[in-house]
C-alpha cells in the first residue's frame, strides 16, 4: 500500500518543518505525492522541502504562521495553484507557551492556543473543502494530544485547544461524509521538537513517561507516526472517518507518568 499510494495526490502539511510533521511530510513524499511544507521556521522548512527532494519527492515550502487566518487560507491556494489540487490535509502546527499550572496561566495564553490548535485547522478545512467536495475526494488529518485525552498537568491550554479540535473534527466528518471526505484525528506518542525540549527542561520525567510506554519508548515521527497518517491520506482508508487514532505504543491503556516539577519553571511570558 505504500509505495506509489500517494501518486497524483496534493498534500497540505503545516508544521511540517520538524517533528511528526516532517514525518509525515517524509512518508508522503517518498509514497509519491506532492507536499506543501508550511512552517513558521524559514530556515527548517526550506531544509526540509530540500530533504524531501532529495528522497525524490515533489515538495515546495510554504511560510506560514497558523496563528493568522489569512497565512492559513494562503497555504491552501498555494498547495491547488503548486499541484493543481489539494487531497490531502494535516493539520499539525502548534506553539507551544510552556509548562505551568493553570492558575498562572492568562486569557491570551488560552485565546493563542485556541487560535493555533482549533481556529487554524478551522480555517484550513473550510478553505480546502470546495476543493474536496468538487473532486468528490478528501483526507483531512489533524494531530491531536493524548495530553487532552489524559489531562496531563502543566498544559490545561493545549489541553482544551486539542480537545476542541477532537470534537470539531468529528463534526466535519460527520457532515462532509456525503462528499467522500474522511476527516480523522491522530494522537501521537512521539520525539516530536516539543518532547525533545521538555526533555532538555526535565530529563527524568520524560525517560519516565517513555519508560511507562508499553513498548518501552517514543515513537518516531516518521516510521511510527507517518505510516498511520499515510494510510490515512490513502485509497485503503476511505470507509474510515470521525475516529481517533492512539498512535503511541499503547500509552492510552492505562495513562503513562507525567507528573513535571511545575514548580521549578519560570513563570509564563
């Protein structure tokens, strides 16, 4: 199935600079299709639209900022003026604002993570659903968080906004069904630049949230993480739509231990 089974398709990858964005992105391109990398990072995002060209990939670079509504509709008539369609969407981009208790965190860290998780991807999926909808056929792929799944502590903003994308993906996809588009959710269990940068913060913490994983570790964006995404952009998924997919080695079973020393961080900015 995945050899050639992105051949002729158009994909749509914001956050796609690193991290599982780039993994997916990666699993796309070398699946034959065509990838707009949409970042933030001008100088990640063209290395990595270097890199999947090197792996023989159609791919062009995209600066995007998912925090303003217009970059976000840009993107997607980038992704049908480049490759003349868009079949493919994920939504993956977030900035993140830190680790702290909820007490100390204000309205505008709440509104930001609103904006970047749900209204980004809003904004997105009604720009790339005409196009869908004419053509009869869609994937929508948006990257959710076992943190909401489980209320992980420290991060109530991302949180809300990530369940909030949970539920507003399973209403596209029971509404847009009737025009041959599936809309799914992953939540994944992955080195993503996030993960990597709480480990830096607090080491024993994250080895512990990797060491309670039933298999023993995180995920890699694109060997773990990618190939869901890709059979989800595929032929092969078009009876699944409106599911969340735990793709994080069975850390959804029990929960794993996330419990960071949210006393030591400094306040939030």
């Amino acid at each position: 199935m995945t050899q050639g089974s992105m051949n002729g398709r158009a994909a749509l990858v914001t956050g796609a600079a690193d991290g599982v964005g780039q993994g997916i992105a990666t699993r796309f391109a070398e699946a034959g299709g065509a990838v707009i990398v949409a970042d933030y990072d001008l100088a990640k995002g063209l290395e990595t639209t270097e890199r999947l060209r090197k792996l023989g990939g159609t791919a062009e670079f995209v600066h995007c900022d998912v925090s303003r509504r217009e970059a976000v509709v840009a993107a997607v008539d980038a992704t049908v003026d480049r490759f003349g369609a868009i079949d493919v969407l994920v939504n993956n981009a977030y900035r993140g604002r830190g680790l702290h208790r909820i007490e100390d965190k204000s309205d505008d860290i709440f509104e930001d993570a609103m904006r970047v998780c749900l209204y980004a991807a809003k904004w997105s999926m009604e720009a790339a659903m005409p196009h869908m909808r004419a053509r009869r056929w869609g994937r929508i792929i948006n990257v959710c968080s076992l943190n909401g799944v489980n209320a992980h502590m420290g991060s109530a903003d991302y949180n809300v906004g990530k369940e909030a994308l949970r539920s507003y993906t399973r209403s596209a996809a029971r509404e847009w069904a009737r025009h041959g588009i599936c809309a799914n959710i992953i939540c994944p269990a992955a080195k993503s630049a996030a993960f990597r940068a709480f480990e830096a913060m607090q080491p024993e913490v994250a080895a512990a949230s990797s060491g309670a994983n039933p298999m023993g570790r995180m995920g890699d964006p694109a060997e773990d993480i990618g190939g869901v995404a890709l059979f989800l952009a595929s032929d092969d998924a078009r009876y699944l739509t409106g599911n969340t997919l735990f793709v994080d080695g069975g850390a959804h079973i029990n929960g794993v231990a996330w419990a960071p020393d949210l006393d030591s961080l400094s306040a939030p900015a």
